[in-house]
C-alpha cells in the first residue's frame, strides 16, 4: 500500500471512528432504519400508520355516541375499537422485534468496518514507513515514532494512528464545544441545581 494512501487511510478511519463514536452507533442505527422503512415501503409500518388512523378516527366517532342513549351503537363501535387497538399493538410488537434486528445488525456491520479496517490496516503494515520525520526533531524519542517495527527515523502505523485519534477527538470536543454552548450551559445549570437538591436533603 503506498505510504500517501496509507496516511490518508489511516487519518479517514480514525475521523470515521471518532464521529460514530460521538453520535452514537444505536442513534446512526436508528436514522437507517427510518430511511430503511421508507425506502422499501415497510408492510407492517405501513399497516401501524394505518391502523393508529383508525385507531384516532374511531376514538373519535365513539367521542361523539352517547353510551346510555345509543348503547348498542356504543357498544359496537368499543368493541370495534379494541379488535383494532388489539392488531395495532400486535403490528407494533412485530415492528419493534424486526426494528431491534435490523439496529443490532447494523451496529454489528459499523463495528466490524470501523475496528476490523484499523485491524487490517495495523497488522499487514506494521513494519511500513506512513512518512519519514528529520532525526534532529526527534532524536530523544526517534524509536519510539517508528513502533512496532518501521523504519528507523520514521512514523510507524501504530503511531500515526494513535496521533490520527488523539486530534480527531480533540477536535470533535472542540466541535461540541462550539456547536452547543447553549446546551452545555443548561446541562451545568441541571447539575448545578441537583447538587444544590442533594445539599438541601442532607441539610434536613
């Protein structure tokens, strides 16, 4: 693999482990899933939209029979609206079961691909150069950048990985930091308050 691509290779699954690892693998899971179920026109998603609109139209008509003055049309229409309540919870208890699979096999394959690529790329070159630094740079600590078994006077793949992951979480903190100064305030104001909660019920 020439050393340019492995540099890049390297730095690309590093980023990639760094942002799933801040989303979240269940949250990337379930935003597939969603795209998934509209993208093959899911039958039992499609039959749970249908019937929860039942479900809403029917609890609507029963809003407007009196149940002492129409107690048949009353009676008809509940029973009506629990064979279908009965289905939609089937539906959705089937949905859930195939949601759940289809989240857990997608968390499996995302792992696989991000952790077996670093494997791969780490075990079949372990002993090659990612680049070459000047040995006056780092001349106390030269061997150690060529860890493993690369080159002397150069940055081994372990090492530039490590290097690759140390910057992309640090610049993923940085992101967050950035992007959502209005959250982590209010997160430090809820924790601020639940200690000051904690005090008060040990001061009494």
């Amino acid at each position: 693999m020439p050393a340019s691509f492995l540099l890049i290779a390297v730095f690309v699954v590093e980023l990639l482990s760094t942002v799933l690892d801040a989303v979240g693998y269940s949250v990337i899971a379930a935003m597939l899933w969603g795209t998934y179920s509209r993208l093959s026109n899911n039958k039992k998603a499609q039959e749970r939209v249908q019937l929860r609109e039942t479900i809403t139209h029917l609890r609507s008509e029963l809003r407007t029979i009196s149940s002492v003055d129409q107690f048949a049309k009353w009676a008809k229409m509940r029973r009506k609206l629990d064979a279908v309540s009965a289905s939609f919870e089937r539906v959705s208890g089937d949905l859930a079961i195939e949601r759940t699979a289809f989240e857990l096999y997608v968390n499996l394959v995302l792992r696989v691909a991000v952790y077996g690529s670093r494997a791969v790329i780490g075990v079949y070159n372990y002993r090659v150069a990612v680049f070459y630094v000047p040995a006056n740079w780092f001349y106390p600590v030269l061997w150690t950048l060529s860890l493993p078994s690369a080159p002397m006077g150069s940055v081994s793949v372990a090492v530039w990985a490590f290097a690759c992951n140390r910057v992309c979480k640090r610049g993923m903190a940085i992101f967050n930091r950035v992007l959502r100064p209005v959250d982590a305030a209010g997160e430090q104001q809820a924790a601020q308050a639940a200690a000051h909660g904690a005090a008060a019920v040990q001061a009494m």
